[in-house]
C-alpha cells in the first residue's frame, strides 16, 4: 500500500508539473504507444486509456476532431463506433519524431555543417517563412539572415520539407566546415546565437528533477502496475519530446560543458525500459481495433533505445522488480 501511494504521489506531481493539452497528449499516445500496435483504435476505448491523464470525454473528443482536419488522424465509421487510424501523411510526420526520439545518439561529427540558403532563387516569401519554421522544428539554427544551419540534420526529413513546400529548386544546400584558423571559442560563441542553449539547458535539468525520483523510487519498490506503468511511460515520452524536438542535437564540440541533454536520454531510456512490460499490457488490455483487441507490437517497437525486451522477457523482468 506505502508503495502504491509513493508511486501514485509521483504521478500526480508529474501530471500538475507537466504542461498537458488533449491534442498534444494524443499526438504522444499515438505516436508512442498505437502506431506500433498498427496506428488504429476504437474512440471510445481511446477515451478510457486518457482518463488517467485527467482528459475528458469532450476533451478527447474534440482533440481527435481537430488531428483530423489537421490530417494526422482519418476516422472510419462501424456501427455506431468510430475508429481513428494515423494517415499517411501523420506517419511521414510520427516517423521523423521516432528517428530522433528513440534513436541511437548522433555518430561522431566530422565537423561539417549543412547551410540551406532560402532567398536566392525565387522562394517566395511565405512558403520561405513555413520552411523556416518546419527545419527549425528540425533543430536547424538562424546562422544569417535567410541561412539556416544544422551540423547533422536528419536528411530524409530535410528533404521531406523541400519537397512538401515546393523548394526542391528554389533554395541551394552547401556543406562547409570551419577553417583550422577558427578558434573552438568562436564556434561556440557562433553556435550559442544560433540557438537559445540556456532554454534548452534550463529544461533539461526541469526533466531530470522531476524523472530522477520516479527511476529511485522504482529502484527502491519496484516496477509499478500496468496503469502506473503506462501513465508514467507516457508522461516521460510526453515531457522528453517536448524537450527533444527543440534541441538541435549539436555535437559535443560546440556544447557547453556537463551538458544534460545525455543524462536525460539515459534516464529516458532506462524508465522506459523499466515500464515498458507492463505499460504494453496495460495497453493491450485497453485498447480496440476494428478487428478486435490490439494487436501485437511491430519488431520495429522493441528496437528503440538500443533495444528493449520482448514481451516475455519483460514480464520476467517486472516479476523480479516487483
């Protein structure tokens, strides 16, 4: 009982800690938990499994609505049920986030940088500012007026993005490297204008306070139920993403020293695979297909982080946690 309550503690202090909206919150469970089960779900079953997160019926309602018009999500009518599948277009989108979610970190950089020049060969204003604003969402930095710069963006995304707003021909992309006369002080200097580091910095130490009592905590009693398993597993996703997909992903050369941003992979990464056992039958148990209950996870699922357990090994690992 004195374990349950320090979990459910934590989880409530991480649910009032959290900033959560419907949409958002939706976009996680998807993207973390449903595309790999397939990508579709019943509703009302979809309704049931956000109670815990403190959404409504309405608000779920109303969420999935909007993720529609916005074409990540295309609802199919059985009966009276309403089941909602990921698009084509929202699994473009989801599979650029679970490249830089769950991803092995960056290789070793070899000092190269990726510049795309936007107002030098016809791209109009406003598909020019939309760009801009998709590949910094894509880590890329304001390095001059109409250049943007990453040190090892995600190409297929980057191209993804060229081609989604009509500038396959309309900008030009050069790779450069510093001279050997640059001092490594001027490139951080370069680098800390590029982009807002301290925010970065800032947010990362907010995740490993509030996710280093949850990893102790089941240090010390165990992994939780499946519930708990799940709530806890979608608010760490939830809270890294939001965090993550704002960071560059700029190699240690340029960073500032001791930086958060490995320490909050590696507490991700090590709850995540604490939880993932029980967070995934807690899933299957809930959730609804068209077809019946959820199925399995895709081979894919069990690669991230490095690799997690199956489903067997995973209930074996809960039993000797518990």
């Amino acid at each position: 009982m004195q374990r349950q309550k320090r979990i459910d503690d934590l989880i409530a202090g991480l649910l009032d800690s959290i900033p959560i909206r419907a949409k958002s919150l939706i976009v996680t469970v998807y993207g973390d938990a449903i595309l790999p089960h397939g990508g579709s779900v019943w509703l009302g079953s979809l309704i049931n499994l956000l109670e815990p997160f403190g959404q409504s019926e309405r608000m779920v309602r109303t969420a999935v609505f909007r993720l529609t018009k916005d074409d990540w999500l295309e609802a199919t009518q059985i009966g009276r049920r309403s089941y909602y599948a990921v698009t084509d277009s929202g699994r473009v989108r989801f599979d650029a986030a679970h490249r830089r979610i769950y991803a092995a970190p960056n290789m070793p950089w070899n000092g190269e940088w990726v510049l795309v020049h936007t107002n030098c060969c016809g791209l109009e204003p406003d598909p020019r500012e939309s760009l801009r604003r998709d590949l910094a969402w894509q880590g890329f930095g304001q390095l001059a007026p109409h250049v943007l710069a990453h040190p090892a963006p995600d190409e297929e995304a980057l191209h993804l993005s060229l081609r989604e707003h009509d500038a396959m021909d309309k900008v030009v992309i050069l790779r450069a490297g510093a001279d050997r006369l640059t001092a490594p002080g001027s490139l951080k200097m370069l680098v800390r204008a590029c982009w807002d580091l301290d925010q970065l910095q800032t947010d990362y130490e907010g995740f490993l306070e509030r996710f280093r009592p949850v990893w102790r905590a089941m240090d010390d009693n165990g992994v939780p139920d499946g519930t708990a398993s799940f709530t806890i597993r979608t608010l760490l996703i939830h809270d890294y993403r939001r965090i993550l997909l704002r960071d560059p992903m700029l190699p240690e050369e340029v960073l500032p020293p001791n930086w958060p941003g490995a320490a909050a992979r590696l507490l991700c990464r090590n709850i995540y695979r604490a939880v993932q056992g029980p967070a995934e039958q807690h899933l299957m148990q809930t959730l609804e297909t068209a077809d019946g209950p959820l199925p399995g996870a895709l081979p894919y699922f069990y690669d991230r982080f490095g690799g997690l357990m199956d489903g067997t090994e995973s209930r074996a690992f809960s039993a000797v946690m518990t």
